[in-house]
C-alpha cells in the first residue's frame, strides 16, 4: 500500500475531498497516473476551475475542457465528417477491441430496475445490482454491454443544453474484482478504440474525481473517477470502485462507460445532437424536446413500464405529458423510429405496434382532459351548450385548429 507522502503529486485537487479517507484508493490513482504520464499525458490544473487534469503533453488544451470551462463544444467548430460514421461502424469497432481481448458480451437488463438503487436503469454497472446488494456469487472475467439507460434529472436541459437526452445507449466495459493493474488496462483499451475510429487522443482531457457515494441504503462506496472530455463533450467515464460487503469482503467494480450516441455526435461532428438520435426531419424542425419525450417513453413502454400512478409509470405519464397536448398529432412512426433503435441492442418484451397502442391511448387521455378542462373553464357543459354560438366562441377564444378539431369532436360524441 502506498503512502500519502508518494500519491500527494497524484491527487486531483479539490477542496472537498479530505485524501486521508480515500485510503483504499491510492493503489488505482498512483497505477493510473503512472500509465498515463508514461503515455504522455500531463497532470495540470485547470486555470478556470483549479481541478486537475490530464492532457496530452505535446497538444495542450490549455483547459479541463469540460463544457463549463471550455465555454461551448468547442469539436464543432471542426469540420464535419463528409462520410458519416454509423452506429455500427462503431459498435464493430468497440466489439473488435473488446472481443479479441476475452471480453464477454453480456446482454442488458430490463430498464424496469426491481434489485438495486434507482427507478430505472441508468447505467451499465447495475447489471451487477444483484452481486452489489443482495451479495450473490461473482463472476470476476471481464464483459462488455451495451445498456439503455434512463436519466430523468437530465430533463431539464433538454431543450435548453444540446447533447443532452433522457435516455441513451451506455456502452460499458463492466468487471466485478477486477484488481488496480486491470483496470489500467481496460483504460488503456478504450483509448485504443478512441484513437482508432478516428477521434485524436491530443484532443481530449482526462479528469480525475475522487468521490464517496451513497447507492440506495448503500454507503461508504468511494470511487476513482476519469472523466473523458473531448473538446468540451464529456463522452465517457472510467470509474474504479471499492464497495463494502456484509457477508464477505468489501469488493472492487471496474466501470468504463461511455455514451454510444455522444461517441457518434462527437465522430460526425452534426451540428446538433438531435441529428444524431434522428429522426433527421424533426431534428431539422428543433423539436428536441419531443423527441426525446417520444424516444423515452418508447423504451420505458416497450419494456413493460404502464402509463400509470406507480413509481415508473408516473414518470412516462409525466414525460408523455410534452406529446399528448391537443397542438400536436401523435405520431407512432416515431415510437416505431425509436423501437427500432432500442431493439438494436436490447431485447424487449412488446413489440412495436402494441408499444405505439399504450402510448397513443396515453397521449389520447390526455387531450381529453385537456378538452374537458378548456369546456369547463369556459363554462360550456357539454350538455347545454348550442354548438353554434360554441363554435363562434370558440373561434373567438384563440384556440389551435386542432383544439378546436377536438372540442367539436367530443361535443358530437354526446
Ligand atoms: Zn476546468
């Protein structure tokens, strides 16, 4: 075990962190920074934010490059790619490097999370939940996945922030009992598959983060994190982690992931995210924030989530809530656009048509109450109300053309 006075030069700066608590991780800090800086990178401080960082010696960036210290995405000033690469041009690339190595592929789990700390799954190293917290045997080879992944606190800046979704493809290098020496390696692999498909190691950072964490009821996790920007993109993390056990001792997870549709974004350089997820129309016509509702809600139905008042079917019924408004027509050939990308990496319990029904009849409830809410607001029951003076008011009140369209429609159902 190494000695505080040896990892002092190694540890990322930050008031918070008190380095005497952080023990158990001196070995993953010392090992990595050794490979690192053997591989040319440097250990600098941010002038901005005054945390460390890695850079590539010869190019420096001169930041951390994250986005709130680099000021904007600063990969889309490069110019775009004239071959655009595709989803599986990548994919076969991360397969290549990880495959010849022993790496098994492992098949995601149900983004319905039942076993560990969140509602949904929302990353790839809760495929091991069940090992984690109810301590069952581990299988300690190492193991690709490519997981789906649910994050509803990004919410906010979609819309607002480009490059951020709700839901997205994690593409992970998991290992439960990996040692320090491994990991190292792993990282070493992932630069490879980086640098391979094209996009220049001298162009990102590397920022270390030392951190105790809470999962669920589950304390004094603490982690060694990497972050991975390119040029203001933060595209990945590679995270050792140290995980107290009751029944046996504390064990370690080596956690490298990545997003799938940020490494795509970051390789074709599209100027805005949306154009990645597709579909490309209504990326063009900026409708952000309704794609990412229809592609989320698309995952969550599709693997068996219910529109409802439980825990997970209030969360699509709340992010349903951006399409299923009388200004917009539902539009199931996206939920079958979406269905057809999740389905690419996962197997899903319904199928589209049946996925497309519970979201439409989802987006249906809610113009109706929508509908009831505008008559009853205006005082117009149903029952009294003569259609033609309500079509005047109607007229009158600056409703759509397909608000309208709805109120006749449920009028004439009497
Ligand atoms: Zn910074």
């Amino acid at each position: 075990m190494l000695e505080r006075e040896n990892i002092q030069g190694v540890i990322p700066r930050d008031p918070e962190n008190n380095i005497e608590s952080f023990h158990g991780l001196y070995e993953i800090m010392e090992r990595s920074h050794e490979r690192l800086t053997t591989n040319e990178w440097e250990f600098c401080t941010c002038p901005s934010c005054q945390q460390s960082f890695y850079q590539k010696a010869k190019t420096p960036v001169g930041s951390c490059n994250s986005i709130e210290c680099a000021g904007r995405y600063e990969f889309l000033q490069q110019p775009r790619r004239r071959l655009n690469v595709s989803v599986e041009d990548i994919t076969e690339a991360i397969n290549s490097t990880f495959a010849e190595s022993g790496f098994h592929t492992l098949q995601p789990v149900n983004i319905k999370n039942s076993n560990g700390s969140t509602i949904f799954i929302g990353n790839a190293g809760q495929i091991f939940d069940r090992q984690i917290f109810r301590e069952e045997s581990i299988n300690p080879n190492p193991s690709l996945i490519y997981q789906p992944a649910i994050r509803l606190q990004s919410q906010d800046k979609v819309g607002t922030t480009d490059g951020f979704a709700t839901s997205f493809v994690n593409v992970a290098t998991e290992q439960l009992e990996a040692n320090e020496a491994q990991h190292v390696e792993i990282l070493d692999k992932w630069m490879d598959f980086l640098s391979g498909i094209g996009l220049y190691l001298g162009d990102f950072t590397l920022k270390p983060k030392l951190e105790k964490t809470t999962w669920g009821a589950k304390d004094g996790i603490e982690t060694y994190t990497l972050k991975f920007n390119y040029k203001g993109l933060e595209i990945g993390v590679s995270n050792y982690t140290t995980i107290p056990q009751k029944t046996r001792p504390e064990i370690s997870q080596s956690d490298t992931a990545f997003g799938l549709e940020r490494i795509l974004w970051a390789i074709n350089k599209n100027s805005r995210y949306y154009e990645v997820v597709g579909p490309l129309t209504n990326a063009l016509r900026n409708e952000d924030v309704l794609m990412d509702a229809y592609r989320t809600t698309t995952l969550m139905a599709a693997s068996g989530v219910h529109p409802g008042t439980d825990e997970q079917g209030s969360k699509l019924r709340n992010i349903a809530h951006k399409y299923g408004t009388l200004d917009h027509d539902f539009k199931p050939d996206i939920v079958k656009y979406y269905y057809k990308w999740w389905s690419g990496f996962t197997q899903l319990p319904l199928e589209a048509n049946h996925t497309a029904q519970i979201l439409r009849a989802e987006a249906d409830r809610m113009c109706n109450t929508q509908v009831k809410r505008i008559l009853h607001d205006r005082g117009l029951s149903r029952s009294h109300s003569d259609k033609k003076t309500l079509s005047t008011d109607l007229f009158a009140s600056g409703l759509s053309s397909n608000q309208i369209d709805a109120l006749r429609e449920e009028l004439s159902n009497e």
